[in-house]
C-alpha cells in the first residue's frame, strides 16, 4: 500500500518486497543514487533493524524514512515529502 500512495504522489517507486537484507537495501540505494529510503514494516520486531538500517543508508548520504505499525499512509506520504524538502 505504501508504494500506490507514493505513486499517487508522483513519487517513482521501486518496490524491493519484503524481507531484504539490509546490506541488498543499502547497495540498492547506492548504486541507484535514489534520493529516498521509505522502510515500511508491519512487524513489531522488525523496528529496531529498520531503525539500524535507516541510520546506516543516511551515513552513506542516503534520506530514510521508517514507517511503523499503525501509521496512516497520509503519514507516510507527509514524512517522505518532509524528509527531501
């Protein structure tokens, strides 16, 4: 769902699914200069990776956002917008 209210936002979006490896996601974002990382996760478990992986993709230059259980997509689309003004 994220990614068709990034698109309906004009945001082009490479949907990588889930379970990837954080090292895949952050030579992605390197070799594709992508200008934002949105981490969406529906797990619990999985927020303090996500947080980890954010921390590391914006040390190699790269803005990243992480969603949470329970955030709108109206949220989400505010933070993307936010993270690249």
């Amino acid at each position: 769902m994220a990614t068709i209210a990034l698109r309906e936002g004009n945001w082009r979006v490479h949907h990588l699914g889930a379970d990837l490896p954080s090292d895949e996601l952050l030579r992605f974002a390197k070799e594709h200069a992508v200008d934002l990382v949105v981490i969406s996760l529906t797990n619990p478990q999985a927020t303090i990776l996500a947080h980890e992986t954010a921390e590391r993709l914006r040390s190699q230059g790269t803005a990243t956002i992480v969603g949470a259980p329970g955030m709108t997509l109206a949220q989400l689309v505010e933070q993307a917008r936010t993270a690249k003004a």
